[in-house]
C-alpha cells in the first residue's frame, strides 16, 4: 500500500509538470507564471514553501522537547505574523510595485529600485551563498522516517526527490510547482490532522496526553512542576526569539517574497492572505503541537546518541501501516515543495541578475529559459551532494550552515526590502549596510560562536537579533546618508499613484 501511494503520487506531480510546459516558454511565465496565479495556488504555494521537513521533523521535535506545548506559540506567530501580517504589509505593494519596475526576483528589484547594478549584485551573491545549504537542509528530515516505513537506504531516498523534483520543476517551471503545492498542500493538510489524532489517542486522548506531559519532570531544565504542559513553558526569552526567527523571517525570503510577484489581482491578495493564515495555522500551528508531547515518548527516546530529528519519527513509529504511509507523503510534499520553491528562486536569480547582462549582453528569453533549466538541476544536484556527504561522513558544518542561511538572508533583506516599499527615503547605503551587517553577524556566529555573549550564541537568537536590527539600521543610516536620486524614486514610486477604475464593492466613489 505504502508503496502504490507514492507511485500515484509521483505520477501525477510529474504529469502536472509536463501539463505546465505551455506556461513557461518565456522568463515571466516560467518564474511567475505570467502574474496570473490565484489566490488558492499562491496561498497554498507560500504555505507549502514555508513548512517543509525541517519544521515537521527537526524544529517541531526540538522546540517540543525543549518548550512543551508552549512550542505551539512558534505555529501560531507563524500564522499571524509569517503569513496574515506578511500578506497584509507587503502583498499588495509587492505585487504593484515589482510588476512596475518589471523585476522578477529580490536582487532585480533592489536594482531597479535603487539604480544600482552592484546592489543587484550584492544580493544575488548572498542568495547564492546561503540558498544552497538551506537546500540540502530539506533532505535530513527523510532519512530516519524513510527507513523507518522502508527500509530503504537514505542514499536512494535522496536521489528519488531530488530527480522527481528537477523533472517537473524544468518541465513546467513555478505554474507546475504552484499547482503541485497546492496538492502537496492538501495532503499536508490532511496529514497533520490525522497524525495528532492518531498520536493522543496512543497516549489516551489529548486530556490524558496533557496530564502526563504536565507529570514530565526534568531538573536540568527547570524544577517546576508541570512546566511542559504550562501557557510558556520552562524559557520564554528563548521560545519568542524563535517565534521572530520562525515567523518575522519569511518577510525577507526571496522564495517567499516572489509569491507575491505573481498573484493575480487585488481580489486573490485579499483571498490568499485569508487562506494562507487558516493553513499556517493548522500545518504550523499542528506541528509544534505535536512536537510538544515528545516527552511522553522520553523511554523511547535517546537525545544523545540520536539527536531532537528522532523525536518526531519515534512518536510516529508506533503507528498502522496506512497512517505511517500518510506521514511519510506528509514529508516528502512539504520537502518538495519548498525544494522546488528554492532552486527556482536561486536558477532565477543566478540567471536574471548575475549572467544575464552583467556576464553575457542581450540573451533571448528562450536562452534564459534555458539557462534556467539547467542551473535548477545544477543546484539540486549540488544540494544533494551535500546531502548525502552530511549523511555518510556525519560533517557537521552543513548541518550549521543551514541553521544560520534562513537569518542571514532573511536579516540581510528584510528591512530594507520592507522600507523601501513605504518610505522615499531610504538610501542605497542602508541597503549595503544591512547587508553586510547580517551577514557577517550570521557567518562569525558560525566561525566564533563560543565568543558570542550567551545569549546570542544560538543561531536561532542571533538570527532574530539580525532581522530587528535591520528595522533600526535601515532608518538611521537612510538618516545620515546621500538622499536617493528624487526622480528615480518618484519614478518608482509613481505605479502607487495610477488611477484604477473598481466596482464599488471594493472601493467606495465619491457622492
């Protein structure tokens, strides 16, 4: 059964690929699917790019095992702050502005914006650097459940998403990744739903879950009784720097942001922000929660000498064979999908913003189409290397880098990203220094972590501290610098100020 269930399933996402070849024959419609996508598609894509095999096996167990069912908070500031908040601030400006200024990723934007071709190239070099790892991060959450439910060596399991994914990514571009997101979504959806029920009922239902997990004792963390199943569990400081991580960092992800580049209309933004905060919830919001019973698995469990990714496989591990077969599509749909949302994000960039023009003059669209193709399966192949080098010679500092790639970039892009849809006055030299300020922070936390104060030696900490600064640097050193060029700004600007005719259900005329 298990294996006919993923059969069916990699044959209709690589016949949805093949279906979506007619919608990327050009660079608008294969990165953005021709700014025609709904407010399902998109709101299903940000989700499913959003939550992948790290958060379900490796953030939900850990944050679970460390918080107690106060990780949930982590799931419901992804919902409000990651989605309704990011979808409500910088949807529709994004949309607006990012067609006006004809760019189809982040780099290309901040170059545009800011008539700057060094700028452009800044970011894209910062993607490049820190998209990659994070890449292969989406592999490590397959292994233990894939042998697990198979028996099959983590080598194939790694080979077998990393072909499936390039065949309808290169075939149908981001139309074929939205619409297998929104699949993908689904059985997500579904997924979590089943195996929380499923898990509380081994444990005797949620109230006699809760009352063993408020009977957990554990010294070393704190002496207060009933801490895990308390409102904010044993360390608050350190549970809201990872709702910040988790929740405020999508507003600077260049493959969360371009979401919002190819929505349809007004009408999608206000459906998909609805949308995409009800799936947050149930998907985030589910995945802490589950996480947050690990301890009742604690005789199961050896945190030492397997690490916080067995949690999650263990409390799955006593499940039927149909629900195990579930789980497992679970992860393979949440790692695909975001896989599939960062090769195209990097192949875009790597093309758009460093080749294209700066290296080679006047490319047709079908040569950077092309190009395209071949870097996603470039980088896809690079990131399973990586992958399956982690895995066989247990290398630790990928496993890092992963950790500190999603607050690099994320510090590096945010503020300035943000502001510069709002304010006229932000300069190209805030950008710069946000940059290389977020950057180097997440870099020397890698390289000299035992030097950071304590608080900050986490990379989840450091990475949170990264992204608030930026809302602070970005103002002030606007402040102190050259003022941007006026009628480039104006210019920029000016798509805000065009007259569009709407029904009076959306906007009210004048008497």
């Amino acid at each position: 059964m298990k294996v006919a269930l993923l059969v069916v399933y990699f044959a209709v996402l690589i016949g949805i690929g093949l279906y979506c070849r007619r919608h990327a024959t050009d660079v608008d419609g294969f990165v953005l699917g021709g700014r025609s996508v709904g407010p399902w598609l998109t709101a299903f894509a940000y989700g499913t790019s959003y939550f992948s095999a790290v958060v379900f096996v490796g953030y939900a167990g850990q944050f679970g095992w460390r918080y107690g069912i106060a990780a949930t908070w982590a799931g419901i500031g992804n919902a409000l702050i990651g989605s309704l908040m990011a979808w409500f601030i910088l949807g529709r400006r994004t949309r607006i502005m990012s067609q006006h200024l004809d760019s189809a990723t982040m780099p290309q934007f901040f170059g545009k914006r800011f008539g700057s071709n060094a700028l452009k190239i800044g970011a894209s070099i910062i993607i490049f650097i820190f998209m990659i790892p994070y890449t292969a991060s989406l592999y490590n959450g397959l292994s233990r459940l894939f042998g697990m439910a198979f028996g099959i060596n983590y080598s194939i399991c790694i080979l077998a998403m990393a072909v499936l994914t390039a065949i309808y990514v290169v075939a149908g571009g981001y139309m074929a990744t939205a619409i297998n997101d929104f699949i993908q979504g689904m059985v997500m959806l579904v997924g979590i739903c089943a195996v929380i029920y499923a898990v509380l009922e081994s444990k005797g239902g949620f109230m006699t879950a809760l009352d063993g997990l408020a009977r957990v004792t554990d010294e070393s963390v704190a002496t207060t009784p009933g801490i895990f199943a308390s409102f904010f569990g044993p360390d608050p400081l350190n549970l809201l720097f990872v709702v910040i991580l988790t929740s405020l960092g999508t507003w600077g992800l260049p493959q969360m942001v371009q979401k919002f580049y190819a929505i349809k209309n007004e009408q999608a933004i206000q459906k998909g922000t609805i949308i995409s905060t009800m799936f947050a919830f149930v998907v985030a919001g589910g995945c802490y929660f589950l996480g947050g019973f690990g301890r009742l698995f604690s005789d199961q469990i050896d945190i030492k000498a397997f690490g916080f990714d067995s949690i999650i496989p263990t409390m799955l591990s006593g499940l039927s064979s149909g629900m195990i077969a579930l789980v497992v599509i679970l992860v393979l749909s949440a790692s695909m999908s975001t896989l599939s949302s960062l090769v195209i994000a990097s192949s875009s960039t790597l093309t758009i913003d460093l080749i294209c023009g700066a290296l080679v003059k006047n490319m047709s669209q079908a040569r950077q189409v092309l190009l395209m193709r071949i870097l996603i399966v470039v980088f896809i192949a690079i990131s399973a290397v990586l992958a399956l080098v982690q895995y066989t010679s247990s290398v630790n500092f990928i496993a890092q880098l992963m950790g500190i790639s999603w607050g690099a970039m994320a510090g590096a892009f945010l503020a300035p990203f943000m502001f510069s849809l709002y304010s006229k006055k932000v300069t190209t030299a805030s950008c710069w220094a946000c940059f290389i300020f977020a950057t180097a922070l997440m870099t020397a936390n890698m390289l000299i972590r035992p030097e950071f104060p304590a608080i900050m030696q986490s990379p989840i900490n450091s990475g949170a501290i990264a992204m608030l600064a930026g809302m602070i640097i970005v103002p002030v050193v606007s402040a102190f610098t050259s003022a941007p060029d006026k009628d480039l700004v104006d210019s920029a600007f000016a798509c805000y100020d065009k007259e569009t005719t709407v029904p009076q259900s959306v906007a009210l005329g004048k008497k």
